[in-house]
C-alpha cells in the first residue's frame, strides 16, 4: 500500500484570514490534522485558528511535547510522536501537522519532520509555508524591516540578549523573537545600546489584546505576554 503524504502547515500568526489558500484545500482534504501542544496542557492556537476552515467531523490529533531542555526526555517525545503520525500515514491516509507562523522557522515541525525522515526516509513530506508573526506584526506597525541594500536578522531572545549584542553591528534591523522571559534582561541591552526608542514591541500580533508599543521608554518593564518579539531598528 502507498504511503499517504505528511503536509507541514504553517497558520500564521493569529487571524484565521492569514492562512493561504494552499493550507486551507489540504486541510479540507487530510484524514487527520495533528496539532502539537505542551504535556501541561491541551491548547492549541494553531487548532483555533485553522477551527473556521476545516469540515465539519474532522479530528484534531494533539502531540504533547515537554517544555524542557533535556535531549533524552525530547528526543523520546519526538520519536513517540513520529510514530503516531507515521502510523496514519501508513494506512495511506495524508495527514497534516498544524503549526503556527512558518513550518521551517523555530517550528517544532523541524523536528518531527526529521525524525520522521530519520526513521521512514520514504514517506512524503510536503511543506506549505506561512505567514511569520514578524511579518505579519511589521506590517501592523508600519514598520519596514529593510529596503534598498539594508539587511535583518532574525534571532532568538529565549536565552536573553547576547545574540542582539553579538549581531547588531552587522545588520541593519533585528527581529528579536521569544522575548517574553527575558525581557527586562534585553530592555537593560537594548538602554545599554541606545536602541530603546527606535525599538517596537509588538504582541498578540493579530489576537485579541494585540499590542504594539512603538517607544519602550513609555512601557513599564513588565514581561508581556509569551506571543512577543521585538524589531529593533539600528539608528542612522
């Protein structure tokens, strides 16, 4: 029997309107949608967001992945998982596997997909891209990331500001992701490197209780909420 196809789905960042057209015909069309969520819970935003575009009857998987940095505890949770989905895909049924933003940017997609192929180099694996949360909250805030021969990098704040500082003399712009555990940490760089004022904070880009602060001297150092990131625009 012919294996089915595993379709990597990005849903963008939030509005349900952002998902492209491709992603809304396949997941009108897959036997099953897996969706990842944290072993301490079962939400998905990535569930709620495609909810409006899929037939009615159609059942959403959940894949619990521990929130830890220990590779032996995630390692068995992506094999785990990987055999759930295989075991679909197996049965000649395609599947799809939800997640938020771009399949192919800080997804944890990436990582079933390489299990996957790991394990079962002959199954098929198809990716349909999405709308990033930085895109999306750049244009929200009026905020060009880069014109002309200007260039951005796009980094993580999980471990705090060392990367901004490693970087910033080499780019013109930065796209600062996860940032909502470290934040006061990276506002304390970014006050250190006269950038707080050319800096937007932008979060629940497309959620309710969206908020995008364009001069951080005027917001308190409170942490925001997890779906934050920052662009930081280097001073001419």
């Amino acid at each position: 029997m012919k294996h089915g196809t595993l379709y990597g789905i990005g849903v963008g960042p939030g509005d349900p309107e952002l998902i492209t057209l491709k992603a809304m015909n396949i997941l009108r069309r897959v036997a099953v949608v897996f969706a990842a969520v944290s072993t301490k819970n079962s939400h998905s935003l990535a569930e709620k967001i495609v909810s409006p575009h899929l037939k009615e009857g159609m059942p959403v998987k959940h894949l619990g992945f521990p929130m830890t940095r220990e590779k032996e505890i995630l390692s068995e949770a992506w094999q785990g998982n990987a055999r759930k989905v295989v075991e679909v895909l197996k049965k000649g049924e395609d599947a799809a596997f939800i997640t938020l933003g771009d399949p192919m940017i800080y997804s944890t997609f990436g990582y079933l997909m390489n299990t996957i192929k790991e394990s079962n180099p002959n199954i098929t694996i198809e990716i349909i891209p999405g709308i990033t949360s930085y895109q999306a909250g750049a244009s929200a805030a009026g905020q060009t990331l880069a014109e002309a021969e200007e260039s951005y990098t796009v980094i993580s704040g999980a471990l705090g500001s060392q990367k901004l500082k490693d970087i910033i003399d080499h780019t013109d712009s930065v796209v600062m992701l996860k940032v909502y555990r470290n934040y006061k940490g990276i506002l304390e760089t970014l006050n250190e490197l006269e950038l707080t004022d050319s800096s937007v904070l932008i979060s629940r880009c497309g959620l309710d209780g969206e908020e995008i602060v364009g001069n951080l001297k005027g917001r308190p150092d409170t942490t925001p909420p997890y779906l934050s990131f920052l662009i930081i625009k280097k001073k001419d």
